[in-house]
C-alpha cells in the first residue's frame, strides 16, 4: 500500500513541468530554494508549493545542517515507478513478440542473426513456410 | 547522483516496431477480438474473453489469463480509430491510467508500429489532446492509486 501511494504521489510530482524542471536543475547539484526559484516567473510562495509537492514525494530532500539550507535530488522514489513502467514496457514488449508470431513472422523488427556455423541438429525446428 | 530514470521521460513509454506484414493485416490483428486474443499478454498468457467494439467510445472488454493461472478483468475505452493507421484506449474506468497510441505507418518493406503510453496530467495538454483525451484535464490523479502498483486488478 505504502509503495503504491508514494508511487503515486511521485507521478503527481512529476506531471507538472516546473517540477520536473526544478529536479532536472538538482540533478546538477543541490541548489538553495531562492536560486532555484529565481528561474521561474512566478511567486517565492508559488515556488515552495512545488517544492513543498516535491518533498512530500520525496524527491527532493533539505539540508538542515548547512547555513543556506540547499535542497537535493533523491532519485529513489523513481524507482517503484521505473518498475511500473518497465513491467509495461515488458508486457508489451513481450505481446509485440507474439503478434508477429501470430503474423507468421519471427523477429521481424531484429537485425539478421548471424548464421550458426557449429552446425546445431536442431530436428525440432518447424519448416519454413517456403511453397513456390 | 544516481538515477536510472529520466524524471522528464518517466511517464511516458515509447516502443517501435517493424512487422512485413502490410497496415491492414496489423490493424486486423490489433482489432478483430478473434486474433488479439491469439497475442495479447505474450508467450504463456491466455485470453479466454475477448470482446470489441472498435469505434471511438466503444468498449473493449478483456480477461487475461497469465502464467500462473491467474485471471484479470479488463475493460479499456477506444478513444481514437482511424483504421488502418491510429487505435488508442484507455482504461474505462480510471481516466487517469495510461493513454495507450499504436500508430501505424507503411514502409517499403511492411510497416512501422509506434506504440506510446503516456501518463496523462495537465502539463501534457498538447500530449493529451493530440490522443483526443481533453476530458481527462479535469480529473486529477486521485484514482491513479487504483492503477499503479497494482496494474493486474486494473477493471
């Protein structure tokens, strides 16, 4: 449950485009908040509300011990939601194999195999489909 | 820092394929219940029901059996059909789940399948309109929690 919900709020921290512009800007570096929020037009307030959505996903973390208080990108809550995408990403991965199979094509979209020269008896293998 | 997740590109996925088959062939495969049941899910996944109603708003209805013998109930909207080249769906109940494209184009040697699955939000308008999905704007992610984590109890 907990895993779903932070997942969740990651993509909700993610769906707007001054967020996802602000941790780009952390992927450099930990950053104070004013800096940060002197590359956008909008309020100080507007700009520590997307922080504020940040923090609560997680992504972005405060130090508390320095004078100027920088924040920091925490690329691990990204992760469940890379998960999310890569079973996606594999289920249709997988299913695409299947059609062309299902379209009487093995592999179309791979680069020719290299031919097999050690000459493997594999009497298992179906006739290719080559009638005149 | 480590990150193997581009925060820009983390709700979108995008995949191509080349098939020899022509556009018609693919559209038919990707639509007519019959032979979606035949690939859908992949090598060891089984779909026992499979029913469509390919026109926009229509419902696709869906049970998939995977590996382990497990069931699930799915039921996807079509929000685009433009045969032989546009088909996207969306789960019908959760406006918030992914928008799924298949795009179709002929190549010289067969065609191109680009398939895209975009998790929508208001900083995506132009994304979310060119899938024809303005609707979903208005809705916020509330009900994404049903979807993520859990993707095999999607209904």
């Amino acid at each position: 449950m907990a895993a779903r919900d932070q997942v969740s709020q990651v993509f909700h921290a993610l769906s707007d485009p001054t967020r996802r512009h602000i941790l780009e800007r952390l992927a450099d570096g930990p950053l104070p908040a004013g800096q940060l929020a002197r590359a956008y037009r909008m309020s100080p307030a507007a700009v520590s509300k997307h922080l504020k959505v940040l923090e609560d996903a997680g992504l972005i973390r405060q130090e508390r011990h320095s004078q100027w208080r920088p924040r920091w990108l925490d690329a691990a809550p990204l992760e469940p939601a890379a998960a999310w995408f890569d079973a996606y990403r594999r289920f249709w991965d997988r299913s695409f194999d299947s059609l062309a199979a299902h379209l009487g094509e093995t592999a179309a979209w791979q680069p020719p195999a290299v031919p097999d020269t050690t000459g493997s008896d594999d009497s298992e293998m179906p006739e290719e489909g080559d009638r005149q | 820092m480590t990150s193997d997740c581009d925060p820009v590109d983390a709700r979108s996925i995008r995949m191509e394929r080349v098939f020899a088959a022509s556009a018609q062939d693919l559209w038919s495969a990707l639509t007519d219940p019959a032979r979606v049941a035949l690939w859908y899910g992949g090598d060891g996944f089984a779909n026992p029901h499979c029913e469509m109603d390919v026109r926009v708003g229509g419902i696709w209805s869906h049970v998939m059996r995977t590996p382990d013998g497990t069931e699930h109930s799915l039921r996807f909207r079509f929000t685009r059909v433009e045969p032989p080249h546009i088909l996207a769906w969306q789960d019908a109940a959760d406006s918030s789940g992914p928008l799924n494209l298949v795009r179709l184009e002929e190549t010289p040697g067969g065609t191109l399948l680009r398939f895209e699955a975009l998790f929508p939000s208001s900083g995506d308008r132009e994304a979310a309109e060119e899938f024809g999905f303005a609707f979903i704007l208005e809705q916020g992610f509330a009900r994404m929690a049903g979807v993520l984590g859990e993707p095999e109890n999607v209904r």
